[in-house]
C-alpha cells in the first residue's frame, strides 16, 4: 500500500471516542472536584443537621439549611455524576460538571458571607476554594475547539441566547428594584431587615460578577463561539440548580420565621416552575451537543 493510499484510509476511518472527547480522562480537575464533592457532602450534612451550628437570625438560618439540603441531594449528585460522564466521553456531562462547580462556587460565598462566623468556616473556605479552583481546573483542561465543533446546527443558539438575555434582564431589574429605592433612604435597607447582613452578597456576585459574564456569553454563543457553547451550558445548569435552591431556602427561611419579609413560601412555585423551563433549556441547548461523533458546524474559539 501506497504513502498516499495509507493515509487516504486512515483519514476514512471513523474517529474514536479517546479523539473525539473534549476532556481527556484524569488530571487536577478530577482531584479537585473528587475533593469538592467530598467537601460539599460533609459541609452540608453537618449545616443541615446540627443543632446551633449556624449563628445567624432564624431566617438565615432557615434559609443556609435549605441551601445546604439542595446542594446535598442535587449539587453533589450532577456533580459526580458528571465527572463520571466526562471520564466515560460524555461532552455534554464536561458542561454539567462545570455548571455545578458553578452552582457550589456561588453558594460557598452565600454561606460564607451571609452567615456569621462558625465552627464550619474552615469547611466553608474550603469549599469555595476547591470550587473555584475546580471551575478553572476543568476550563483549562478542555478542548475549547473541539467542544465547539461538537455542537450540530441543531443547537437553537440565537433562541437559546435571547431567553439567557431575558432572564439577564428581569434578574438585574429585580435587583436593583430594591435597591435604587434604599440608595436615597434614610433607614436600613428593606431587603437587609431581619437578616442582620451589612449588604447583600447575592446582590454583589449577580451585578459584578455573573450577569454581566453570563450577558457577554451569550452574545458568543449567538456568533457561535465556543467560549458561548461552554459558558453558556454550564450557566444552564447552574440555573437549574440554583432555582431549586432558591425554592427550597425561600420555604425553610420562612418556616424558620414566619414573620420575615425577605422570604416567602409563596415564591418557591414559581422558582420551582423555572427550574424546570432551565431544564427546558438545557435539552434544547444539549440535543445539539452528540456525545458520540462530530458537529457539523464549526465554533470559533476566541
């Protein structure tokens, strides 16, 4: 057989699951997050189920315990999971992983600044540490080109962009809703009351840090860059994520204090409706990510 012919017959031949996976087996990302997940489950056990461990008000209290339940039971289990997709292949499990490191790295900062100082701090720092060095771990270790290529012209972006952009919105109005008003007030503002908070630390993350990110991404993933596919994925899972969270902390901080207004039970349908349009989402987005063979539409990886 000919040079020539050789290598006509190997460019014929179907490509491997080791060629086409977009994060190869092993490496620091692995560890940290084995790590994470080990950190998460322990952390949160003893959050939920210790008597006094938290020195906050009832309804910080209430709430931390509810986010710690979800983190638990949803967190920890697409996180490992995850990561045994990815070792297997899975592109689509590259982006749940790094959506639910997303999801821990958030709530480690909440239950670091929006509960005083406890015997779980140490666990707690942690967790944001393993979090975040997972969240950059996994980035570096993937095959951002073929990631991009993996994705079909199936995958509704410009759509799937819009609806990221929407939430954007309401989410960055919601906010500053209450917040313009306490600008030129007098007293505490109304949604600090009852919490014993000096400021809102989910409000600083979502306007400095994750709103503005998750807005640029979009813009990526509708010119379909390959930076949008991978930001934008994990952005859908972390929302799924945390929506159920939100749920579930707003019922226990309300359990835990009737009387508060910063909670309501009555907002844990309507989160839990949109946890279940992110999940909406995240098929649509998903179904055109195959985990066995190639894209057919190229990504651009700046």
């Amino acid at each position: 057989m000919s040079a020539t012919t050789e290598h006509q017959s190997r460019s014929s031949r179907p490509a491997t699951d080791a060629t086409l996976a977009v994060l190869q087996r092993g490496g620091v990302a692995y560890w940290l997050s084995g790590l994470l997940a080990a950190t998460v489950a322990v952390t949160c056990l003893l959050t939920f189920l210790v008597p006094g461990i938290l020195r906050g008000t009832a309804v910080m209290n209430g709430s931390a315990r509810g986010t710690a339940l979800v983190m638990l039971l949803l967190g920890v289990p697409v996180l490992t999971v995850s990561m045994w997709l990815a070792r297997a292949g899975s592109a689509r499990a590259v982006l749940s992983w790094l959506g639910a490191a997303a999801f821990v790295l958030y709530n480690s900062v909440m239950l670091l600044f929006a509960t005083p100082f406890n015997r779980l701090f140490l666990l707690n720092v942690a967790m944001l540490a393993l979090a975040a060095w997972s969240v950059g771990a996994l980035v570096w270790q993937t095959d951002l080109a073929g990631l991009g290529r993996r994705f079909t012209d199936r995958a509704p972006v410009r759509g799937v962009a819009v609806c990221v952009w929407v939430i954007v919105t309401l989410n960055a109005l919601a906010w500053l809703i209450r917040i313009v008003p306490a600008l030129t007030s007098g007293e505490q503002a109304a949604f600090l009351r009852g919490t014993g908070l000096p400021t809102s630390p989910g409000y600083v993350q979502d306007l400095a840090l994750w709103l503005p990110l998750i807005a640029v991404a979009a813009a990526w993933l509708w010119q379909r860059r390959a930076w949008g596919f991978l930001i934008i994925g994990a952005t859908l899972v972390m929302w799924v994520l945390e929506s159920a969270s939100i749920a579930v902390d707003q019922w226990y901080g309300q359990v835990a204090d009737p009387a508060s207004p910063v909670v309501s039970i009555a907002v844990t349908p309507a989160f839990g409706a949109l946890a279940l349009a992110g999940l909406v989402l995240v098929y649509y987005l998903f179904r055109g990510l195959p985990d066995r063979g190639s894209g057919h539409a190229a990504a651009s990886t700046r």
